[in-house]
C-alpha cells in the first residue's frame, strides 16, 4: 500500500527520545488491577500490551526518520566524516576524564552504549547540515549586521582589584589617586586569582562578565579607573587598560555563520520537509504482526 502515512504523524518529530522499558514483562507476571478508574480496573496486561504497541510505533517511527535523514544527507554529499565523529565522541569522552569505564557507565543510564552514540553523533551532524543547506548570507548582509552591531563587538582589556569591603576598596581607591601603581597594589590587595598578574584580566567582551562589572569596564576610558564596584563576587576597583575596536576582516567570518545559523531550518521544519516528498510504504500485515510479537 504505497504513500501510507498514518504513522508519519508529528509523533515522528520525537527524535532520538524513545523508551524500550518494560517491553515484553507482561507474559512473565500475573494479571493485576494497578489503576481503577471509577471501579473499573486497568490491569497489568492491559499496561503492558498498550506499552509494547506504542513503543513499536515510536521505533519505527524512528526508523523511519533516520532512514529519511541518511538517504539525504548521502544524495546531499553532507554525511560526517569517520574524523569528524571520532573528534565529537574524543571532546564528549575529555568531559569524563577520557574514563572509558565512567563513560560507559554514563551512557547505560540512558540506555545506549557507544556504537549508538556514534550514530547518534551522525545524526545531529546530517540534521545540523541539512538545517543550512542552500541557506546564503552575502558579504553585503554581513556588512550590514556588522556595522548595526559593532558596539557589541568591542573588546576591552582590564585590569582590577578584588577586596571583600567596601571600606578596603575605598582606602586602596585613595592609593591610586594618590599615584600608587594599579598593578602592584592588586598584587598586594586583590583576592582574585588575577592578582598575580597584577589584576591583569586580559581581553573580554560583553557578555563574558558579570553585569555591573561589565558597565563599569566598558563605561571607562583607556587608562582610567573605576569607583568602588560592587558585584556578587565583592568590591571591584578597574582600570581599564586598552580598547579594541572591531575590525570587520577580524569578524567576518563568525558573523556570517551567526546570520545562517539565524536562516537555518528548525530541526523539525527539516523532518517534515523529508516526510512530505518520502514515498513511504507501510506492509501492514508484517508491521501488525511485530506487534502482536514484541
């Protein structure tokens, strides 16, 4: 029965969530009433074989969505790498302390191990790039968005002194009025891990700091330095070191894979464009029979 899409359905949109627990039990236990509804009661025969039919759609379900994704991202040209899969799992692995034991322990939690973990990985590579497959952003709109947007961009280097007082910054506030050197008081004074370096933050941008912070940073002058700041962390004294002014050949580049990831498709608007054009033939009298068979 050819163009069957009874099951296509937005259930398919679902991705990667299955659950498989408890498949299959009922046959093991007695009958038992778990619910009553009004005084009738839902046994566990009833839960179990409702459980077993609903994880069957959802597999193939899945199934069917994986098979959409790699049939076009194979006839795209945009299937991952075996470098680019094996990078992925090594960066997710460092996160456990490349504990291969630790890893896999992670992994049983949710019920896969790692050769699924690597199709999984393939997965989000082909969704991510079908997303943005034949999206384009000219130099033109990239220059635009630079330019709308370069205040954004600029980055400052700082230095600063961290005291858990108010009192305590205000007499240092009055040492550096006085001309004594920002950086050897903050190697003095400051209880930040920056003091050894004499406050040195090096380069942020907006964003990267804690917001009163952040204000005070940028509302200075190169050279100047800050009121007593206070933030969650203490009271802050900042001397504001250099300026950097975007330079558009600096940003380029990361702006415009900003503007397509703003024109890419949602992972969903990706599936259902794959359902509408699939032919997708369902065999009934087999699928029926899987789930009367778990």
């Amino acid at each position: 029965m050819k163009n069957q899409r009874q099951l296509v359905t937005l259930a398919l949109l679902a991705v990667f969530t299955l659950a498989f627990a408890a498949v299959g039990i009922a046959a093991q236990q007695e009958s038992e009433s778990i619910v009553a509804v009004n005084g009738t009661p839902i046994t566990t025969d009833v839960f179990y074989s409702t459980l077993e039919r609903a994880a069957g759609d959802q597999v193939i379900q899945q199934l069917i969505i994986e098979t959409l994704l790699l049939q076009e991202a194979e006839a795209q040209g945009v299937m991952p790498t075996d470098d680019e899969v094996e990078m992925q799992l090594l960066l997710m692995k460092s996160q456990f302390g490349n504990n291969d034991q630790i890893f896999a322990q992670y992994l049983r939690q949710y019920g896969i191990d790692e050769a699924r973990l690597r199709e999984e990985i393939v997965l989000t590579y082909v969704l991510n790039r079908l997303a943005v497959l034949g999206v384009t952003v000219t130099e033109e709109e990239t220059r635009e968005f630079f330019e709308a947007n370069k205040d954004e961009l600029v980055r400052v280097r700082a230095r600063h002194i961290l005291v858990d007082t108010e009192e305590e910054a205000r007499e240092i506030l009055a040492q550096l009025q006085a001309g004594e050197d920002f950086a050897a008081l903050a190697q003095e004074y400051s209880q930040d891990g920056s003091a050894a370096s004499g406050g040195d933050l090096g380069f942020f941008g907006k964003g990267q700091m804690v917001q009163p912070f952040e204000d005070a940073a940028f509302a200075l002058a190169e050279g100047e330095i800050s009121d007593v700041v206070q933030s969650q962390f203490g009271y802050h004294l900042i001397k504001l070191e250099e300026r950097q002014e975007p330079e558009f050949s600096d940003v380029e580049e990361s702006l415009r894979q900003q503007l397509i990831k703003g024109k890419a498709k949602t992972q969903e608007e990706v599936i259902n464009g794959l359902i509408a054009k699939a032919d997708i033939e369902v065999f009934w009298d087999r699928y029926s029979h899987l789930e009367q068979h778990p």
